[in-house]
C-alpha cells in the first residue's frame, strides 16, 4: 500500500505551518498544502514551502476563504488526482502531534477501507468552554448514527480513503467551514465505513490562532446537526438493521 499524502489546510498560520510540513516530510510524505484564501504574508510563507520542498509539496491556492471544509475538500480532490488511495488530514496550527502520524498510517494500512479517526487526549491547555462544547456535538452525532462508532467527530487528525470521501463531497453538498470534519464522518458512517478511533494529544498553545467563530460556526453546526436528524430519521430503520446484524 502506497504511503497517504498529508493534506493540510492553511488559512494564516503563518508561524506554525513550517514546522509542521518540516515533520510531515521527516516522516518521508508528500504534502498537498491548501491556501484558503490567507493574507500575503502567510502566502508567501506557503510559496517558500512549496519551492523549498520542490515535487514533495503541492500547493493549492484559493482565490478568496472558503473555510476548512471548503479548503479539505479541495485538497482531498487534488489527492485523488495525484492518484493517491488515502490522504492524511492533519491542521496547520501545531495543536496535533506529527510524532503519531506513524500510528495513523500503521492502522490504515490493516483497515485500507476505513476512516482511520483521531480521539483527543488533551492537557490543561484545552479552554473549557471548547472541551463542553465538543461533548454536546458527541452526543448529537451519537443520536444522528445511532452508534458510539464515532468517538471524536471534531478531531481535525484522521486519515481518508480517497474512493470512499472524494465521490460522497462530490454528490453531497456538505458545509464547508468548521461543521465539515463533523458531516463527513456521519455521512461516511452513514454509507458502512468503517471508522477507526485512536487516541492522540492534543494541545491548546496559549498564543494559537483559532479560526472557529463563536457566532457563525455554532449556528452552522447547529444546523448541520437539525439536518443530519432529520436525515437520520429517514434512515433509522436500516441504521437498526446494520446494528443488530452486525450483533
């Protein structure tokens, strides 16, 4: 099985995202960095990459923020182009781990046909309003599945198989900002794949830059969250049949 390509989304994190391209490629991986839209310094930053790391880095350029949904799916799209089977998602802003990226790839490689999903392991650093927030979004998407199959569906650290993602984005309007790591994996769930939980650390640097809009992204999920019940009660019948015959 090839190696997967690591697909990273970029949207001004320009002091983060060298370093973790530098620990991406100390694994050996190739590396599709998306550009969603970010300011000339955080661009230039991306050009600097792209030319220093000539042929292992891509770079994918948006001409104005789609958001990360927006932004991952235009990255899984130009995985699959490459020809790549899986694509490794992983964010730009130093929050996950590259050391487990091994770990990540080892399980893809024995469940090819699965998502391969991170469960965070945080420390202190974790704000406490986001930590309650993620635990409401755990429980609607344990209604929305009828299954506890889905440890952690907001953990931006996961590995993709491309034949399974890249035809469900393209028929399937999906949201493209922070409510995207969390419909795709329902609506994957939803069509039988398979999904792999593995505990990661997780970390919170006091000085990060997040994007998640308190106002905007919450009135998204929440919507996404009424869309997928509703889509779950159509469902249901046969989300309780798969249950019991996989019993």
């Amino acid at each position: 099985m090839r190696d997967p390509v690591v697909v990273i989304p970029v949207y001004n994190h320009p002091a983060t995202i060298g370093r973790m391209v530098d620990a991406v490629r100390g694994h050996g991986l190739r590396c599709i960095l998306v550009d969603d839209g970010s300011e000339p310094g955080c661009a230039a930053v991306l050009d600097a990459l792209a030319a220093g790391y000539s042929g292992a880095v891509t770079l994918v350029r948006l001409p104005q923020n789609r958001g990360k949904g927006g932004a991952m799916m235009a990255g899984l799209r130009e995985a699959k182009r490459q020809g790549y089977a899986h694509a490794l998602q992983i964010d730009a802003d130093g929050q996950h781990d590259p050391a487990d990226i091994p770990r990540f790839i080892a399980l893809s490689r024995e469940h090819p046909r699965a998502v391969i999903c991170g469960c965070p392991i945080y420390d202190a650093s974790v704000p406490k309003g986001r930590l309650y927030g993620r635990y409401l979004t755990h429980v609607w998407v344990w209604i929305n599945t009828l299954s506890l199959a889905i440890r952690d569906s907001m953990c931006g650290f996961r590995v993709y198989p491309l034949d399974r993602v890249v035809p469900l984005i393209d028929r399937v309007t999906i949201g493209q900002r922070m409510d995207f790591d969390c419909e795709v994996l329902v609506r994957l769930h939803w069509r039988g794949v398979a999904i792999i939980n593995v505990p990661t650390r997780v970390y919170y640097p006091q000085d990060g830059v997040s994007h998640f809009h308190a106002w905007r992204d919450n009135v998204l999920i929440s919507r996404m969250h009424a869309v997928l019940f509703l889509g779950m009660l159509v469902r249901a019948p046969w989300l309780l049949w798969r249950r019991l015959r996989g019993a």
